[in-house]
C-alpha cells in the first residue's frame, strides 16, 4: 500500500489491545490518519464509497466464554504461575486473530469468536512442560509472537480439540549470543523488530530484516513464516539468514542447524523454517549479521511504464547481481504512483509530479532504490544502477523522495484503519514470478480483481529481486459490501489466487499460508508433498494440538 505522508495522528479508543501492541481492533494504537477532504472525494468518485463504518467500542465486542477447564487452568498455573496463565477479557481479545481484512473486519464488527480461551506466557525453559500439559488436556497451542498475520494464521478456534491456547513468546526477548567473528546472532523468538535493532545496534551490528510489520513482529514469527523484508535484495530472506534454529516439539526438542552449509541429509532445518507453529513452538534462532553500515543512500526514481521498469529491474538482478544491485528495489505500477500522489500532497510532491509532467510522465513509474554499505561501496554501486536505469529511460527524482519513503515505509496498515472506517473493503495479497511471467501475471490478477469486486483500485509494485524474477504486491481497494463483507472477499480472494497459480505464480511470496491460502498448498506442492508435510506433522505432533487448521489442508 502507499505510505501515506503529511498526515495527523488521530485519538486512541480507551481500553484497546495489550501494553506495546497493536491495537485491539487494528494496528497502531491513536496513530490511524485523518483523510483530507480531497483525498474522501477522490475515493467516492472512484469507488462509490461515502458512508462511514466505525468499528464497535471494545466494550461491545462479543467474547465466547473461556473453554478452560478448570483443572487444565490449575496445572497451567502449577508450570507458570498464576501471573502468566490469563483468562481476562484483554488478554484474550488482544490474542483474538491477526491483522487480515478478514480478521479486522470480524473484531470491528464486534465478534471475537477467534479468542483462545487463555493467554500463557512461558519463558523458553517452561515450553517443554506447557505442551505435555497441552497434549494431556487435549488443548490446542497457537505460538503467538506480534499478531501479526495476515493470512489467518494465529486463529483461536479451537478445531475439534477441548480448548485453545496462545502461547505468547513476549518473554523470550533477549539477545542470546553474538559471534562477532561469525558474524552470527542467537536471538530469542520473542523479540520484536526494534528489539531485535536495538539489541544489535548496541554492539555496532544489524539483522537489515525490515517488514511492513517490524514494529510489531518478531523474529520467530519472521523465521515460521519466511519472511521477507523491504532490503531483501540486498540482505536477503529471512530464510537466507538462518544458521541454527531450536523448535520445542510435542515430541522432543529439535536442535538444527551447523556450521555455514551441510550436506548431511535433506535441510531440516528449511523443513521447520516456514513451518508456521504446526510442528512445534520456535524458541530461539541464529541468523547473519552485518555490521551496522557507516551509509544508507536512498532516492527516487520514475521510469516510462511499467515494461521498462521491470526490464530495468531485470538488468539490476541480472547484470549487477548480488552484491552490487541496490540493496532496496522497488517500481510501483502506475496506479499505485497515481495514489502515492494522491495521498501526498506535499510541496515536494508537487514538484516532482510538475517535473514529470513536463517530461511527459502522467505519471510514469514511481521507483525507489537504496544502497547501505561503506561509502567508497556505496557510490561504486550508484554509478551503476544509475547507468542502467538513464539507460531504461529513468528520471532522478532525489533523496527527498527516499527520504519520504524511508518516514512513512511502515505507517501503510495506519492508513488502512482509517479507509476501513470509510466503508472500504482494503486488503494486500502477494506472489512471486519469473521475469517472463511478470507482466502477463500483472495484467491478470487486475483483471480477476475488477471482474469480482467491480469498480476497484488494484495498486501493485514490483520489489524482491532476485536473479530470475521478482515479487508482485497488491494493494485493492473497493466498496465494502454492508451485508456480506467476508463473502465479497473469500470470493475475491479465490478467484484471484487461482488466476495467481494459472498464471506461474507462487501461492505466497512472504505472507505464508495460514488458514487463507492452506486449501490451494497442494497445486503448488503436490499430493506427494503434503503427505510428507502430514507425515511430518505426525512424527512431531501426533495428537495434532500444534496450531491445528493452519498451512496443511485436512487429509479429506
């Protein structure tokens, strides 16, 4: 989605979501921003949307009585103490879903049917004991880190089993171990993005790992989702960055991972990243580090149109490659150049769109590539790119617009609280393809949007380099449907994954499988492959208490 810029703040509802998290009902608590009159104008003309549908006050909200036995909660508080074994209201309501359009939706309109019946918060040495505690009570766990999910898959439903717990990690939050001659850190699974920065920064060193979500996510939920952040081009993959992890199992604890590479079997240790807590409860993971860099140089760009953007791109992955390729790549479609407009009325903005216009850019590709490293690096690697880009017809548009991404790259999912209370149905999907594959896959997931949701904006941008192609991310915007909002959406949602798989591209990029996207896992892995993930899941958790319903389909 674009970051929104210039905006203000608006109050935060009383009595919403845990101390240092999201918002009960949405993400940053009191920082949802205020839409100009221009930009409520602009929305109606394109999308009919004019009424306002704010979200229920929390003390409405529809919470399901606790399932807790009144035994298991006693054995709960014999392992935790009673301080980290929580039924309350709060508790409950802040570990009720995560931040889908399907989750929010359901929570604004006041039910919290998703809330598991309790709220444990273990240290890592406990863990163990809590999931023999669980298997014996029949209780299904779901590892909880930020709540930060948007494809269903921290849901508390309890799934055929006697209750439902959220194991939240917030104590396993620390810096374990740094080999600073490895280059390696130990962290602990419950650390937060900042955390995780703040850590490292104090020893001169950096993950680079920055997702949309990094202000509340954390680093197991990163490692069980394959996360992806915005400098993955130049830092890598989440999955690329993981040396060893430990998983506490139903069954036992997995310790994985030695050494820089092995070649001591199949990669179990790629089995458990991406896993999504259905196999065990990730406690801790070394990842690579980097030092900190002395220089970060980021700027804007606008290129023609979209095909000589991605043939741009293209040339960055494959002609400079690793190494050399900036370190952030990013070209918006122009739709979403259009909207970054829109939403930015800023005297820069203004500027820059005059410039453009005047080059007969209306408006061309909004891109923005940054580079970190030592300076002497920095500069060898702009010349670079800057020669491939003037020679795809790119236009500078300078560091103010770098800037200005870098101050709002995490403040999207803000604006999407705000277009939710405006009668918007918001959501983000996401895919991979190869080069060739971009632009037909493009052309076709706008083309499957508009035939279910009808008069809709669908803004995308290309980003994630790497040798042989790239991701696609979409933002679509529509008028929600006031009698059956879940319904506009599902259907949306699974037509457009369809043509996502027909078209050669991944089911998921980095937002992971969940419950959303678990029915269609088999077209892109096959039947032998989810018998092996089923087997897995058996040897490891063979009473199904792990996260049941999530990334493997039923059997049936």
């Amino acid at each position: 989605m674009p970051e929104p810029a210039g905006i203000e703040p608006t109050a935060p509802e009383p009595g919403g979501g845990e101390p240092g998290g999201p918002a009960w009902n949405g993400w940053e608590p009191g920082a949802a921003p205020a839409l100009s009159a221009r930009t409520r104008r602009a929305l109606a003309r394109l999308l009919g949307a004019t009424e306002d549908t704010p979200s229920v006050p929390v003390g409405e909200v529809r919470l399901p009585p606790s399932a807790l036995l009144a035994g298991t909660r006693r054995r709960f508080v014999e392992l935790l103490g009673a301080e980290h074994v929580r039924t309350d209201r709060a508790a409950r309501l802040a570990h009720a879903g995560g931040r889908s359009y399907l989750d929010l939706i359901r929570l604004r309109d006041g039910d919290a049917s998703g809330a598991p019946d309790a709220v444990l918060t273990p240290t890592a040495d406990e863990i163990p004991a809590v999931l023999a505690a669980c298997v014996d009570t029949d209780t299904a766990v779901v590892p909880y880190g930020g709540g930060t999910s948007v494809v269903g898959g921290v849901s508390g439903a309890h799934r055929g089993h006697a209750a439902v717990v959220a194991l939240d990690l917030s104590r396993l939050n620390r810096l374990l171990a740094l080999d600073e001659t490895a280059q390696t850190a130990t962290l602990g699974a419950g650390m937060r993005g900042p955390d995780v920065e703040r850590a490292l920064a104090h020893r001169g060193y950096t993950l680079g790992h920055f997702p949309q979500s990094y202000r509340y996510s954390t680093l197991g939920g990163w490692v069980a989702t394959r996360s992806a952040g915005q400098a993955s081009t130049g830092y890598g993959r989440i999955d690329e960055l993981v040396h060893a992890l430990r998983c506490v199992t139903p069954t036992g604890e997995l310790r994985l991972g030695r050494g820089p590479a092995s070649a001591a079997g199949p990669d179990l240790l790629a089995l458990a990243v991406g896993s999504e807590g259905t196999l065990g409860v990730i406690t801790e993971a070394t990842l690579a580090v980097r030092r900190v860099p002395p220089q970060r140089r980021y700027e804007g760009w606008s290129l023609p149109d979209l095909p000589a953007g991605l043939a741009a791109l293209r040339e960055l992955a494959q002609r400079l490659g690793p190494g050399l390729a900036p370190d952030v790549c990013r070209l918006s479609d122009p739709d979403e150049t259009r909207s970054t407009f829109l939403l930015s009325g800023s005297l820069p903005t203004r500027l820059a769109r005059g410039y453009l216009a005047a080059r007969g850019r209306n408006p061309g590709c909004l891109a923005i590539f940054g580079w970190e490293g030592e300076p002497d690096q920095v500069a060898f690697r702009h010349r670079a790119a800057t020669r491939t880009l003037r020679a795809h017809g790119g236009l500078p548009l300078g560091a103010a617009a770098g800037r200005s991404w870098l101050h709002g790259r995490f403040a999207a999912p803000n604006l999407r609280d705000t277009l939710l209370d405006h009668g918007l149905l918001v959501e983000t999907l996401e895919t991979a393809a190869d080069f060739g594959a971009l632009p037909r896959l493009h052309a076709q997931v706008r083309r499957s949007l508009r035939d279910s949701l009808g008069r809709v904006m669908v803004l995308s941008h290309v980003s994630h380099l790497y040798r042989t192609g790239a991701s696609l991310y979409v933002t679509v915007l529509a008028a929600r449907d006031r009698t059956d909002p879940i319904g506009q959406w599902t259907a949306a949602k699974r037509a457009v994954t369809e043509t996502i798989l027909a078209a050669g591209g991944t089911l998921t990029h980095h937002h992971a499988v969940g419950t959303d996207h678990r029915d269609f896992l088999g077209t892109e892995i096959g039947t032998a492959g989810l018998s092996v993930l089923r087997a897995a899941k058996a040897a490891l958790d063979p009473t199904g208490i792990m996260n049941p319903g999530t990334l493997i389909p039923p059997a049936s």
